[in-house]
C-alpha cells in the first residue's frame, strides 16, 4: 500500500462520483422518508474515512500506474514552480506547493472552527437553563415521546433561530420570540428528534470532510445537500404520527420560523 499524488487524485474523483450519485439517487422526499438515517451515517463514515485515507495498493498501482493515467496531470504535479528569486536550495514542484497552501488552509480552517465551538461551549456552560412555562412544556413533550437524555433550555434574545448542538447531551436554544404553546411544542419536538437521531454526528464528519477538502467542490455541495436532507428526514419522524391537522399546524410552525430567519437576514 502506498499513497502517491495519484492515489489522492483517484480517492477525490471516484468519492466525488458516489457523492453525486448518492445525491441523485436521495434527492426525492419519498425515498428520503423511507431510508433509515444510518445509511447516511454509514454512507458518510466511509466517504470520510476513503478521503482520508488515500491509499493506492501496489498490486492495483502496478497495472494502472500512476504515469499511464492522466499524463497531463501527472505532469503539471511533478512540474516544478517558476520563481523570480530563489528561496531554497531544492527544486518546489506544484504538487508542493498545492499541499502546503492545502495544508495552511485545513489548519486556519479547523482553528476558526474550534474557537467557534469552544465559544459556543462558554455561553452554554455559564447560560443558566430556563425555570418557567418553557422547560414545564419541553418536559412533558420529553415524557410524551419517551425521550430520556438530558436536555439543556436556553432562552436567548442574541439567538436569531431556534437551534439545538450537543454529540452525548443536548441543548436547545429558543430565540427571543413569542411562540403560542404548540408552536415551542412543535419547535421543541422538532430539535429533540435531531438529538435524538444523532445528526449532530453526521454534521460533523461532513463539517470535517469540508475543512481538510475545502478545495473540492463536491464537498460543499454534499454539506448543504447532507444540512437539507436531515431537515427533512427529521420532519418526517416529527410528522409521523401526526393527523392531517397537526401536520398542517406543523408545517405552519415551520414556515414561520423560516420567516424569522428570512427576517432577520434581511435585516442583517
């Protein structure tokens, strides 16, 4: 086994391939509904864990080496880079060159995504939980559907939307907006059915894939599309069980919070 230019060339074309035609194959809200959410965690587990780990076998290589499939390429990496003075003592290909600027850019990335959570982390740590009508209603929608992880309520006018993170406990922040009582029920349920489901993991594989291939653009095409289908894969275990009533009701929450979100878009 070995890795080489080639094989990670090869790894990101072929993993773009099935990229798209997992996108083209799920792209219809009836078959959404119908594939159980581990199919795209397992999906999404061995996309990541192919990307990154671009190994190329020698038996394989040795029939399709690397110099017998796209030359031009092969050519243009191992090419070297034209400079007006001279920095170092050796040669610096482009393939050099596309690693370092690659390898400087996953790293700010990853810092920017870090500080990110780390921030959020402090407000959710040193936020107090809410202690009034609002965690009496998240309670008992808990108890309806039988869901037993622990859940923290944040309620918050410096949040724009409701939202909800956590990977083994969860916390749901309620933006500063007077909702009737089954519309925070409908809102709760709705971010307890993500815990619930664990997309958090999924949006964090994808979230990593995007980080060190920021260059492709597959990736970012497959985070949104992964962000849009979750959202509808959680609507259609909320709406489940649900009469023709309160499925309209929920429908209207939900275009509701997307207005406010719209709103203060705008706004912004």
């Amino acid at each position: 086994m070995d890795i080489t230019p080639y094989s990670l060339l090869w790894v990101n074309v072929t993993s773009s391939i099935f990229i798209a035609i997992y996108v083209i194959i799920t792209n219809n809200k009836r078959v959404i509904a119908k594939i159980p959410i581990w199919i795209t965690v397992l999906f999404t587990i061995i996309i990541s864990l192919r990307l990154l780990f671009p190994i190329e076998f020698l038996k394989i290589s040795h029939t399709f080496a690397s110099y017998d499939f796209l030359p031009p390429i092969d050519d243009v990496l191992h090419k070297n880079v034209s400079l007006p003075f001279k920095i170092f003592s050796f040669n610096i290909s482009f393939a050099y060159v596309f690693c370092l600027i690659w390898g400087l850019a996953s790293v700010i990335l990853f810092l920017n995504y870090f500080i990110s959570y780390y921030k959020l982390y402090k407000i959710i740590k040193f936020t107090p939980q809410l202690d009034n009508n609002y965690l009496e209603i998240l309670n008992r929608v808990k108890n309806e559907n039988r869901f037993k992880f622990k859940t923290k309520l944040i309620y918050s006018g410096a949040v724009e939307f409701p939202a909800e993170c956590g990977y083994f406990s969860q916390t749901i922040f309620i933006n500063a907006y007077n909702y009737t009582e089954d519309e925070l029920r409908y809102i709760l349920l709705h971010e307890l059915v993500h815990f619930k489901y664990g997309t958090n993991w999924i949006n964090l594989f994808v979230n990593i894939l995007n980080i060190i291939f920021w260059w492709n653009p597959i990736i970012y095409i497959y985070k949104k599309y992964i962000n849009n289908l979750v959202e509808i894969y959680v609507d259609s275990k909320v709406t489940k069980d649900m009469d023709d009533s309160q499925k309209c009701n929920y429908v209207k929450c939900i275009f509701k919070v997307s207005e406010i979100i719209t709103n203060n878009d705008t706004s912004n």
